[in-house]
C-alpha cells in the first residue's frame, strides 16, 4: 500500500479518527471522519488555581450582578405596574419580582454568550474563555448544562473542583468543556471585558437619566434586605426539616 504522509497537526492538535485505523489515513484537508481534538494540560492554561477559582467566581457574580441590576434598575423606572404580579414596583413584592425578572434574564445571556462567543462580560474582564474539549464552540446543548447545574456548583461543589488538578467544575464535566485563561484575544480580552462592564453600568445614566437611576439604585437599598431576609428564613426551615444533620 502506498505511503501518504500526513500533514502535521495544528499547533497543539491532533487528530482523532472516528473509525478502524488500519496502515494508513488519507489526510488532505481534514477527513470527516476526523475531529481536532484540543489536549488538556498546558494548552489550556489557568495559572494559580486559587486565582483561577475566585476570578471565575467573580465572572460570574458580575454576569448576574450587572445585568440583572441594569435590568432591574430600567423596569422599575420606566414600569410602574410589574407585569407579572399588578403589583407597584416600588412594593416589596412588586420589586421581588421585578428583580427576578432581571436576574432570569442575565442567566439567558449567559447562556448565549458562552454558547455563541465562548466568553461572557465577566470573562472577558479575568481573561477566562470557555472551550468545549472536541468541538470548536461551545454551543447552546452545552451551555445549558453548564448553567443547569451551577446551583450545584454555587454550594461550594464547584469552587472545590476548580481548584482541583482538572479545574472543571460539576458543568464543565457534565457538558464536555473547559474554562481557561486561554482567551482567544489575549492579553487585550480584560480590557475589553472592564470597558463592556463600564458602558454597561453607564447605560442607565445615559437612557432614563439620573433621578430615575439614582431612584432604582436607592430601591435596592431598601427592598434586597428584605429578600435576604427571607431568605435566611428558608435556609432555617429547610434546616429544622434535617435536625439530626444539624
């Protein structure tokens, strides 16, 4: 059988045939058959696990925290009746509903940027990028997972296995992928990332003005410690249903 040399991989690649590999593989361009399949290890970098961990905390705190916020702030200014409820947003009830609107919101976006662009706002700012092991994107199927199983990973589960060797939480394991300080813009990526954050958060000053910013931000102090303290309450009952674990 003739020999056909095969052309090296990219830079950090290899090729992995989907069926028998017999004396030879016909490669040109990429068969397909044939998927690149990106290796773990240095390739996908994330420097001091401890920094890897808590800037992918924070990433995300920021992803929910600014849009949410920005949302929230915008529906109680220019909505003075909350859908959902005919309640006033200017109520507890009514701003309860108003900010988990917005919050609901911010996790679609979340979803999206990462499946679309691999990457959030809050990534971008700590150089982090998402990439799915054999495929090139992420893609909604797997983003979703990844959000499906966050409230897992926000019970501690997900901060402890970032920092593992693997450096992949209960989403990442589940959906195929991996977060990296491999940010396809390099070292231009947080800058990108803080000027985002900042136009973001200027939005509201520049769209409805000052008072109406300056009412919704004053909202929030004084209707989110009401809703922690509910939930505090929660957490006692839920806690009372397992007194022996107690």
């Amino acid at each position: 059988m003739p020999r056909i040399d095969l052309p090296p991989p990219a830079r950090g690649g290899a090729y992995h045939a989907a069926g028998p590999v017999e004396e030879a593989v016909v490669v040109g361009p990429a068969p397909r058959n044939v998927t690149p399949v990106k290796p773990v290890g240095p390739r996908f970098p994330v420097g001091s696990p401890l920094s890897y961990a808590i800037a992918r905390l924070a990433a995300f705190g920021i992803d929910v925290g600014l849009v949410a916020g920005v949302l929230t702030i915008f529906a109680y200014a220019l909505i003075a009746i909350n859908p959902l409820t005919g309640l006033p947003t200017n109520t507890q009830r009514g701003f309860d509903v108003t900010l988990l609107m917005g919050t609901i919101l911010a996790l679609v976006y979340v979803i999206v940027a990462e499946a679309i662009a691999g990457t959030t706002i809050g990534k971008l700012a700590f150089g982090l990028h998402v990439y799915a092991l054999r495929e090139r994107g992420v893609g909604f199927a797997r983003a979703f997972v990844r959000m499906l199983l966050r409230p897992l990973d926000a019970l501690g589960v997900g901060f402890v296995l970032a920092l593992a060797p693997a450096h992949r939480r209960l989403g990442d394991l589940a959906s195929g992928t991996i977060v990296t300080r491999e940010s396809p813009l390099r070292g231009f990526a947080p800058y990108l990332g803080w000027i985002a954050i900042l136009i973001i958060a200027g939005l509201p000053f520049v769209t409805i003005g000052l008072p109406r910013t300056f009412a919704g931000a004053v909202a929030f102090y004084e209707f989110v410690p009401g809703i922690v303290h509910r939930l505090i309450g929660l957490l006692h009952a839920l806690i009372g249903l397992f007194p022996h674990a107690a």
